[in-house]
C-alpha cells in the first residue's frame, strides 16, 4: 500500500467532485492525510469538510502559502512520507509546475484536466515525466472524468462491436450558457483567464476526450474558426470546426459557451453515423443515455436499443488511478497524459486555425 493522500486545491471541483468521489468509495479509499491551497482561509474550510464528510477524528493537517517561510507550506507536505500519492485540482496555469515538483517529491499524481495550458507546455511535461520519474516506477494520471463515464464508453463499445457499421460521419454539439453569475465564472482564475481559451479550454476537452472514447480511430485534421460573442469571456467563447480522421470518416465540432438561454436547443451532445445505423449520447441530469438505432442489414428491420448510465467518472478515475499505483491488472486504462495533450491541442487548434487546414499529428506525435 503506498500510504496516504492530499489533494492540492481546495476550490469548486475539489468540494463538490473529488471529495464526494472518495466518500463513494468508502472502505477502498486511501485515508486523506492533508489537504493544501493557496490560502489558510479555503483550506482550512476545505479540511473542515473534508473531516466531517469522511467522518474523520479531526479534519485533515491544513497547508498553505506564505509571505515567508512556512512549516505549512507544500514543500512540508510534500515532504511528509505518510503521503504517497496528491490529486492536484488547481488552476490551468499552476497545474504543470505543481505536477513536477510532487513528481520529484516521489508522490504519484492524479492531475485534473487540461493537462496543461497549451501543447508546448504539455510535451515538455510529458517528456519530463517519461524521462525521469516514469522509469522511477511514479504513476501520473490525467483526471478526465468524461473518458471514465459508464455512458461514453458503452457508447464507444457499440461503436468498436460493430453495431451501426463502419462510421461515416459525426456531430458534437456543447451548448453551455456562462453568465456572470455562476459559479464557475465567478472563479477568480476563470473570470480574467490566462491561458487560451477560456471555458473553451477548460470545459471543452471534456468533450473532445468523451469524443475520442467513443469514436474508433484518431482524430488528425481540422479546420474552422473561433469567435467572442460576449466580451467577458474572453478570449474566445465559440468555436465551430470540421474535422477528419485520415480518410475513414469526417465530422463537425461546435462548442460555446455564450449560448443566449439556460434551457439548451433539442440536439444531441453527440452523433455517430454509420453504414448500418446511428448511436446519439446525452447527460440529462447527472444521467448519460446512450441511443442505439440500427438496420438489419438482410431484412432492413430497424432495431433500438436504449440504456441510462449514471454519472460518476469522477470516482471510476480515482478508483483506476489508485488500481494503477497498486499493480491492479483489471484497472481501468484512462487518463493517459498524452490523450489528454491530444484533447487541448483539438481545443488549440480550433482556436488558430482561422480556415486553415491544421494537421493535429503534427501537434502531438504518436509517440514522445
């Protein structure tokens, strides 16, 4: 057993996805050893929380930056031996330099999506890591809960089993409305964003992972163009693409999140068409229900089948990130830190492409 953990960040999706994941887990859950953000005040809010959900003795140790040195800072945490493994869920920016310095503190790393800013910033982190701590036996994980849905993969089984043919096409369509009332918006690090894209960025590579889940084969062309609708949410908002997998099949991407109402157009989250039917995928209410209509292909009969997935990759991906530090062989495979690059750089590319043709492979190899 490698010991404890510590989640690095104390925000939204610490309170509200990963602490409840660990609840979910009950027994099989590490113990939660300390909890660390940039402020005294959210941690120790956080750790409060924490101690009383968990149902703990006393809420975790609390750690925090300084204006001088600190025996509560990371550094002490990082340092402690009774933690082997941090889940960092901090802002877009931080995350890269907080990844390597827990690396080389020797703790394996769940990190949240995007798994960087930007391309270059997440090769150089990948290269790092495959070079340095990866033969060190550290398991570095990509938290993209999207990938882990019980929905999105069976989705993606029917597609790879054959059940609507070889696909020809595809449509995804992510309509969100952002007003300065959220709770998302009123993020400090999210409203005056420092990394391209904004909410394109942080909310868009949960649709590209769950598209690259259920689609057969990889994404290597696009070409579109990006636009700020509502100023502030800048830098850009809306992106529309056509994208192209070799020459198998072809499709169109639209993510915004400066849609004019709350309640959202009648379409579906996700289409796939092929030679012998059509599989759509939607989350309503914490629920993905996947829809299967398919042709026989001797009788032209039509064939439906429909089935409802309750949300919860957020506990699947930290249950396979432990599974993967434990030598679990029937852990499940996701948050491959060089998938998750292959998500922002879809994002990345949308964002430049300005009509232009951009090679996706050249962005992110197959292999670093």
């Amino acid at each position: 057993m490698f010991g404890g953990i510590a989640i690095l960040g104390a925000g939204i999706f610490a309170k509200e996805a990963h602490l409840p994941a660990l609840v979910a887990l009950g027994a099989s859950a590490p113990p939660l050893r300390a909890v660390y953000s940039r402020s005294e005040k959210s941690a120790q809010d956080f750790a409060a929380t924490a101690g009383q959900a968990l149902n703990l003795a006393a809420p975790p140790p609390v750690y925090y930056d300084s204006g001088s040195a600190s025996q509560a800072d990371l550094d002490a945490l990082l340092a402690r031996s009774d933690i082997g493994a941090v889940f960092v869920v901090l802002p877009i920016a931080l995350q890269p330099s907080i990844i390597l310095k827990a690396l080389a503190a020797g703790k394996h790393v769940l990190s949240e999506k995007p798994v960087a800013p930007d391309v270059k910033q997440g090769l150089e982190l990948i290269k790092r890591y495959n070079e340095v701590y990866k033969p060190k036996g550290l398991i570095w994980r990509v938290a993209e809960n999207f990938e882990a849905e019980p929905g999105v993969r069976a989705a993606g089984a029917a597609v790879a089993a054959g059940k609507i043919g070889k696909i020809i096409f595809f449509r995804t369509v992510t309509s969100n409305h952002i007003d300065k009332t959220s709770k998302w918006y009123n993020t400090p690090w999210r409203t005056v964003p420092d990394y391209q894209g904004g909410f394109l960025l942080d909310g868009g590579v949960h649709t590209i992972a769950a598209l690259r889940t259920v689609l057969p084969s990889r994404l290597t062309h696009l070409t579109g163009f990006a636009s700020l609708n509502k100023d502030y949410l800048a830098p850009h908002d809306t992106i529309h693409v056509v994208v192209r997998s070799g020459t198998e099949f072809h499709g169109t991407a639209e993510l915004t999140g400066a849609a004019p109402t709350k309640a959202r157009p009648t379409t579906d989250m996700f289409l796939i068409t092929g030679t012998g039917g059509w599989v759509s995928l939607n989350m309503v209410g914490g629920v993905w229900k996947v829809l299967i209509k398919s042709v026989d292909g001797k009788t032209g009969q039509e064939k439906e089948e429909v089935s409802e997935y309750e949300m919860q990759g957020v506990r699947l991906e930290i249950d396979a990130f432990l599974g993967a530090i434990e030598g679990k062989t029937d852990a499940l495979t996701i948050g491959d830190p060089l998938e998750a690059l292959r998500d922002i750089a879809f994002i990345q590319a949308s964002l430049k492409s300005n009509g232009n043709l951009v090679d996706l492979i050249d962005l992110v190899p197959e292999s670093l």
